[in-house]
C-alpha cells in the first residue's frame, strides 16, 4: 500500500513525558483503496490532541518496479 492522501490535524500541544492514548480506526475499504484514521490523546483526561486521516492504494506488484527503490531512495524493512 501507498500513501495517497495524507491528513494531519494538530489539535492541542502534544506533551513529553506524560502518557498518551493512541488509537487507530479502519476507514472504508473498496477494491485497491483503503481508509484510516488515529487519534493520540491524553491518557488522563482523554482530550484529543492530534489526529490524522489517511488514504492507502494498492498497486499491484506487476505495475511497481521493485528493483529501483534504492535509486528512489525507498528502505523497505522486513516483516
């Protein structure tokens, strides 16, 4: 999957050393496109503090010629 759309929304400040809630939702999911959304919030008082939007596609690996993604700068890491 590629990113095709990227949506980041910044809501509050983001603290350091304090504990956070990350959560993760699948969004719509047709054919060779994929939608999801996260939101980090407070862990203590559950205020949103960020959040993204994301649209993935699926190219097939036919149509992706994975033998030049050193010369597109790509690093792939292993499952």
């Amino acid at each position: 999957m590629f990113t095709g759309k990227l949506e980041v929304k910044y809501r509050k400040n983001v603290p350091i050393n304090k504990l956070l809630k990350i959560v993760g939702k699948a969004g719509k999911s047709k054919r060779n496109i994929a939608e999801a959304w996260a939101g980090i919030y407070d862990a203590e008082t559950n205020e949103l503090l960020a959040e993204g939007s994301t649209v993935s596609i699926d190219v097939p690996k036919d149509q992706f010629d994975v033998s030049r993604l050193d010369e597109l700068g790509w690093k792939v890491y292993p499952d």
